[in-house]
C-alpha cells in the first residue's frame, strides 16, 4: 500500500494548491495560539476512539506521549510552524503522525469543521476567565482609590457642566458598577461559549458510535450541576459562530466603559481640572515641549475603542449572507476575537495599573467642590420642605442664581433680605442648605452620594471583591 504523506492535500487532488493559493488561504500564522486547546481536544479524542475500539491502548498511549512532546517543543519555541501545512490543526497532526504512526487514525470520525470550533470554544473559554480576572482587578483598583479618597468631594457633572457635589468615592464606584455588569454580560456569554461540538463531524455526525457525552465531560462542557454541554445539530454546531459575537459585543461594551473612564482621567489629569496627578510611569513627554506630561495610557485606552467596535462589525457583516453550514470565510472570525481579547484585556490591566499610581489633589477637588451654586438643588428642595411646589421653587431658586450671576455674588453670601426680595418663603435657616457636609449628610437613598451611603457601598463593594 502506499504510504500517504500527511503533508497531502487529499486524494481528490493530483497536486497541492500553488505558492500564491497556499499563502492566501493560511491561517497557521495566526491560528498557531489555538495549539494548547488543539492538542486538549485531540487528546480527549483520541481518550473517546479508544473507548469505542478505533485506538488500541497502545497506541492511544503513544498518541499522548506524541502530544506531550510537541507541547514542550511549542512552549520551549522549537517548534516548527509550516504555513504550507496551513493552519495549527493539520501542522499538530502532521507531526505527531510523522513520529506515531497511529496519530494517522486520530481524525477518524471528525472534521476540521467542528475541530476548530472546539478549539475556539476551548481558548475563549480560558480567555473570559481570564478577562473577568482583569476586571475585578480593576474594580479593586476602583475601589482602593476611592477608599483612600472617601472624604474628598468634587463637583458632579452633566453636559460637561457642574452639577451637584458628589463624594470622588462615587464617581469611581459609578465605574465599578458598569464593570460588574460587564461581568455579568461575559458570564452570562461563558455558559453558550461552554457547549461541545465535537462529534459533529463536517456537517452530518458520524456513523461510529462516538461517545460525545465522554468528550464533553473530558474537556469541562459541563453545567454548573456536572451535566454535559452539547450541541444539538450538527449543521449549526460547525456553522455557529454567535458565541464569538457575543463575546466580541460584550468586549465592545467593555471598551466602551474603559474608554469613558479613561476620558474622565484624561479630564481630572489636565491643568484645567488638575484633580488627580498620575505617576510618570504611566505617561509620557513630549518631542518638543519639556512641561508636557500626557495620559498616554488612558488615551490609548480611549482610541484602542474603535478596533473592538471593528472587530464586532468586521464579524457581523462576516457572517450574514453565509449559507449553511462551514464555508471558508469562517477563517476571518479569528483574528477578529484574538484582537478583541488582546485588546480588552491589555487595556483592562493598563488601566489598573495607572489608577494604583494615580494621586488624587485633594485641594483642587475641595476648591471645585466648594462652589455653592452646586447646592442651587437643595436650596430649591428647601422651599419644597416649606410645602412650594417644586416648580415654583426652582423658578424662585433660579431667580436667585440669575442674580447672582449679575451681582458676582456667591450664593451662599446673599442676605436674608437679598433672598426675600426673590421669595419669602425663604428663612433664616435657608443659608444653612450651603453647609457641604451637612448637604451630603442628608444624601441617605441608596444609590445616592451622601456620606453613609458612599461609605456603605464602599465596604459592599470591598466585601464582594475580596
């Protein structure tokens, strides 16, 4: 009999595909950081052809020992990569049959089809444990600085303009809770990611009786109650690829929320603000001014954001007019999630890695929280308690600030006289509303910046991370 090169395209063809075909069509160039997950699920094959009789005990022994060695080589980086071999699972393959001879009988029964979907379930898998690793490293980070910061108050903003005055605390716990649901979002991706298509063959099973339930158990696709994960059509189990948009859509939403603390940073870090001083580790000079000293990180952070959305549209429009069930296109998807995952999470530990370097100036902030017209509220809630309807305390307060506006007068620094000449349902008692402690104090709903509730939350948050 002659003996078939694994270096063969197949038997169908009379030769292999041209150099320019060959370059155009490999993926082994990026596809290479699949080959721990690759040799996971060809062992646990080759474990499932043994049960079944198709592997002797022998030569399932010799597979493993095979797979073990090319492992040190690959980690070792003495592995040898041939793209004309084209992607990491045939590269694998042919190695370990050119030294096992019985590594040749380890496709029996599946299909690049479902292999390397396995193999991406497999990485992303790891890779969102990982990543919600990241995360909660951040909202540590989050958390530390706002402890170590609990009493300094900087005004709160809406349309970029002050606001109200909230606890600095609050504002970083505001990211912490955007943090945790992107928690939620990756776990609840996690449990659809964690679903076996092995066994599906390339499109239509196998008629050996495969043990997919032992595969799946062998390789962890198994419920939070041990009960194996499967898919359940094989034509949707090789051609799906929501679990690689849904993790791409949940890194973009990520992004998104690291992008806006980044500006906030980008915010507090200028001259303007001047609220917090970041270590210079963490940024950078520039070529020609000597003063400059730029958040670069968080401005990287910032415009790294456009690639994630990139890479969810790039899959989206990927995936849209695709009949069923594989075609080659699905070789795009890889780069598209390996990019997302790099991404999220560099930024993600970047990110982290700043805020614990990063020191609040607690006079700035205590200067911008001063401001009394950040009050104009609770001197408005004031005439509420006094039985005026809310409306008509807001126009009265309003009439206030306009004069204040006129006369350069601070708020705080009208007479009684001044604000009867406004309303008199103002009292003696109205300019007490522009004691800051005492107008944080009163701020006891859950989910507001008074001063219990930041503190509260504070130790929830230390509790929960912990």
């Amino acid at each position: 009999m002659k003996k078939i090169s694994p270096v063969s395209r197949s038997g169908r063809f009379a030769r292999g595909p041209g150099a320019d075909v060959a370059q155009f069509t490999e993926s082994v160039s990026f596809d290479w950081r699949l080959w721990r997950h690759d040799i996971l699920g060809s062992l646990a094959h080759a474990a499932m052809l043994r049960k079944i009789g198709v592997l002797s005990k022998t030569e399932a022994g010799a597979i493993a020992r095979g797979f073990k060695t090319i492992a040190r080589e690959i980690e070792a980086g003495k592995f040898r990569w041939q793209a004309g071999l084209e992607d990491v699972h045939m590269n694998i393959e042919a190695e370990l049959t050119r030294r096992v001879p019985a590594g040749a009988k380890l496709h029996t029964a599946r299909s690049r089809n479902d292999q390397v979907t396995l193999d991406m379930r497999l990485w992303l898998r790891d890779e969102i444990t990982a990543l919600l690793g990241e995360i909660a490293g951040l909202q540590r980070a989050l958390v530390s600085l706002g402890e170590k910061n609990s009493d300094v108050l900087i005004p709160g903003y809406t349309h970029l303009q002050r606001a109200q005055p909230v606890y600095l605390a609050h504002h970083l716990l505001a990211y912490v809770e955007m943090l945790e649901r992107d928690c939620e979002r990756l776990w609840d991706c996690h449990s659809r990611v964690n679903v076996c298509p092995l066994g599906s063959g390339a499109i239509a099973g196998s008629t050996l009786p495969l043990d997919r339930v032992l595969v799946a158990k062998l390789l962890g696709f198994v419920d939070t109650s041990g009960k194996p994960q499967l898919t359940q059509n094989s034509m949707d189990a090789v051609s799906d690829r929501d679990f690689a948009v849904e993790f791409c859509a949940a890194g973009a939403l990520l992004a998104v929320h690291l992008s806006r603390l980044a500006e906030d940073v980008i915010l507090w870090a200028s001259a303007e603000f001047n609220f917090i001083k970041i270590a210079d580790a963490y940024t950078t000079g520039s070529s020609l001014m000597p003063q400059k000293k730029n958040p670069d990180i968080a401005e990287l952070t910032r415009g790294k954001t456009g690639r994630v959305f990139g890479n969810l549209i790039s899959l989206l429009t990927l995936l849209k007019g695709l009949p069923m069930t594989y075609n080659r296109d699905l070789q795009e998807d890889k780069e598209r999630v390996f990019d997302t995952a790099d991404t999220v999470r560099a930024t993600t530990r970047l990110m982290t890695a700043m805020l614990r370097n990063t020191k609040v100036n607690r006079a700035a902030c205590a200067a911008a929280a001063s401001d009394p017209a950040l009050l104009a509220t609770d001197l408005a809630d004031y005439l509420v308690r006094k039985g005026m309807p809310f409306r008509q305390a807001h126009h009265a307060v309003g009439a206030v600030v306009a004069l204040a506006e006129k006369t350069g007068k601070p708020l705080n620094q009208f007479t009684l006289a001044e604000l009867q000449s406004m309303d008199k349902a103002f009292g003696r008692d109205a300019l007490g509303v522009f004691n800051l402690q005492r107008a944080m104090a009163k701020r006891n709903l859950t989910g507001a910046p008074g001063t219990k509730e930041v503190a509260k939350q504070l130790a929830r948050w230390r509790e929960q991370l912990s």
